[in-house]
C-alpha cells in the first residue's frame, strides 16, 4: 500500500535508476528490497525518490 504517497511493500514500480520494473517487498533504514516482476531477480533502491508507482498494492492484490 502506498504510503504518504511513496512506494511501500506490495507496489509495483518503476525504478528510474535500475530502468526495470518490480514489486517493494521489504523497506528497511530507507533501502527498498524489489523483486522483477518478469525474470529473476532481486535489487535495492535507496530511496523512494526514483520509484514511480505503476500498480499500488490495493489493486495488484490477487493478479
């Protein structure tokens, strides 16, 4: 669920940086953990600040 309008576990985003999409699976000391969406994979972002959110978790629940 999206919070205080910046990705937070269960989004799915677009991360800028790393130009790939993925889903926020944990936050921790302001570090993002991301899963891809497509092909395996893990990464972290260090901040919020380049997610874009593509799919809040209200509406990616159960696809």
């Amino acid at each position: 669920m999206t919070r205080n309008g910046a990705a937070w576990v269960g989004d799915e985003v677009r991360d800028e940086n790393a130009e790939r999409e993925g889903i926020v699976t944990d936050v921790r000391g302001g570090r993002y953990r991301l899963r891809a969406l497509t092909r395996p994979g893990e990464w972290a972002a260090d901040s919020s600040e380049r997610l874009t959110v593509t799919v809040p978790l209200e509406r990616g629940v159960g696809r």
